[in-house]
C-alpha cells in the first residue's frame, strides 16, 4: 500500500471541527433585517436546524446546522448575493461549490478567488462541509442504515433551508473538485433537474474504472477503499458495500454509469493530464503525487466524456498540463464560471 502525504496529494489544508458559533462583537441583526440575515432556529422538514452564525464580512456568513441525516453538526458558508439587502422578499439563484477530500466548507473561499468573481452578481454561493472522506452520499452502512447522510443533509435539509432562510430558488448549479467533482456530476444525475448545471474539475469521475494507474494496478475503487478510507479509520466496505458484491450500489452513485440521466444539463468537465504545468512551482517532481494522480483522474474523465458524448450531451472538456493541486482548480472555476451563471440566469 502506498503511503501518502495526503494533505499534500489533495492540495488541501483541513481545519478542526466543524461547529461554529457567532462571534464576539458581531452584530447579528434580527430575523426582519434583510440586510444580516437571522438563519438561526431556520428548519428543515426533517427538524434539522440551523444552532449558529458568523458573519465575517456583510456577505458572508458560516452557518452550523444540526443535521437529523447526519447525526451530528456541519457547517456551510455563504456568499449572500450583491443585491441581498436592497431587494427584499427576492428569490436567488444558487451555485454549489463543493470541495474535495480531507478537504472542509472553508476551502473554495480560501484558495478561490469566488469571492471575486459573485462581487456583483446576484447568486448565493453555497459552500457545505461534505466530511473529509464523505464521498457525497448516503452511507450504505452494510445495508444497515444510511448514517452519514450527505446526500440527505446537501439536497434536501440544507436545500430547505437555503429557502426558508434565503429565499433560493430552484435554479441551481453545483461545481467540485476531486470529490467534489463526483459529488456534482452524481448528484445532478440522480437528481434529474435540480441543477441546471454541473462543473467537475479533477473530478472522480468513474469509481468502478478497471484501474487506478499509474499510481496502483489495482482497481480505482479497491485502491480507493484500501489507501484512503480503512487507513483513516473508516470501515470502509460502509460506503457503498464491496465493488463486486455490491457493484449495483457503485454504480446507482457512479457518475460515468449516470450519463443517461444528464441529458439537459449543461456540463463542464476539466481534469489535468498528469505532466508538470505551468502553475506548478519550479521544480516540482514528475513522480509526486500529486502529478500522479492527476493521470489517474484523467482516464477517468476521458471515459466520462467519451459515455457522455456518445449520447450527444451538453459537455464542454478542457484537458492541459497540471497536477492535482489548487492553482488549477481556481483556475477551472473561472472557466466554467460564466457556463454556470447562465444557465442559473444570474445576472
């Protein structure tokens, strides 16, 4: 088994903990305050609820909800649209941006310039916890339950919320990386039109690939459960069962076996070719990781592609130089931005 430096393989910076509280000196207006919104005690059906907010700037706030899908809290942060506090009662469209893994919620803001590119635009950026390892599902705990719900919790509680509290309306793009870009290319195709658009960027595209070179000759999804999840104190066989045994699961979440289901979506697929780039530091070794890994990707999304095209999908691909790091995925958003924003109508 290989042993990686797993922060450096995802390009990612994890924080501790996921809960967050208000803090000290930040004014929090009342729930009739356009302005600074009060998501607190906001419900989904399900009762899961928001327990606390931060804002950190006028248009951007975490918020921790108690969420009855996962068991336990999680946070989200927002980017509230430019017009928020001058049109009230305004419904908003939503772009998600979901990160990658050993990744968190804090991750798109601060190694993307998004913060930039929604400055005058009325859209509400949505930027969830999906666990370091949670794959954007619900856990097939050995067919015995459905803990950690991911899935439940991103598209219908926090969705709910996101309503109730925000006024978001159903016009929806989702955008990830790595994990995340499975999480947006499986969630939009098992839910046939609650995104109009859908961006992967490096993404895990095709779990059941027949292997994951060049990093192991092994199959993509054992060496995914052997070097990631049991290592980190997953039982591992929880998430979607055994590849073989339980290939009907992998596949009901696989994005490559979902293409059908994608049909009116409009779709950008990126993902680097595993050489050295021209955002890489100088220096940089052909055989991290990092770079390696990206080639594994990149079969992936060329098989993802290849499926999607035969049935004459919407996809745009974009493939160049770079490895599996952050320079490239906010690069990518900038790409893939305007395709998102039209097809939301977010001016």
């Amino acid at each position: 088994m290989t042993t990686l430096n797993r922060r450096r393989f995802f390009g990612v910076a994890s924080t501790a903990g996921v809960a967050v509280t208000t803090s000290q000196g930040v004014a929090v207006a009342s729930g009739g305050d356009e302005r600074n919104p009060d998501l607190i005690g906001v419900q989904a059906d399900s009762g899961a609820s928001v327990i606390a907010q931060n804002f950190l700037d006028p248009r951007t706030v975490d918020i921790t909800i108690d969420s009855v899908a996962l068991g336990h809290t999680a946070s989200v942060r927002i980017i509230l649209p430019n017009r928020f506090g001058s049109r009230a009662g305004a419904s908003w469209p939503v772009l998600y941006l979901l990160h990658g893994g050993y990744g968190d919620y804090t991750d798109w803001a601060r190694h993307s310039d998004v913060a930039r590119l929604v400055r005058k635009r009325d859209v509400l950026v949505v930027m969830p916890d999906g666990g370091a390892l949670g794959f954007y599902t619900d856990w097939w705990a050995r067919g015995a339950g459905s803990k950690p719900g991911w899935e439940t919790f991103h598209l219908v509680e926090l969705s709910q919320i996101l309503a109730r509290g925000l006024h978001a309306a159903d016009r929806r793009a989702i955008a990830g990386l790595s994990m995340g870009g499975f999480g947006a290319m499986s969630y939009a195709a098992r839910h046939p039109g609650f995104f109009r658009a859908a961006a992967s960027f490096s993404g895990t595209l095709d779990t059941l690939h027949p292997t994951a070179e060049p990093v192991s000759s092994d199959p993509f999804a054992m060496w995914l459960l052997q070097t990631h999840l049991a290592p980190n104190g997953y039982d591992a066989l929880s998430l979607f069962g055994d590849p073989t045994a339980q290939h009907a699961i992998w596949a009901a979440h696989n994005p490559a076996d979902l293409v059908k289901d994608l049909r009116g979506t409009k779709l950008f697929v990126s993902c680097g070719n595993g050489r050295i780039g021209p955002l890489d530091p100088p220096g940089t070794d052909p055989s991290d990781i990092s770079v390696r890994y990206e080639a594994v990707q990149l079969r992936q999304n060329q098989e993802f592609v290849k499926r999607a095209t035969r049935i004459g999908l919407d996809v745009t691909f974009e493939t160049c130089a770079g490895s599996h790091t952050w320079p490239y995925w906010a690069r990518e958003l900038e790409k893939a931005f305007p395709l998102l924003m039209r097809a939301i109508e977010a001016g």
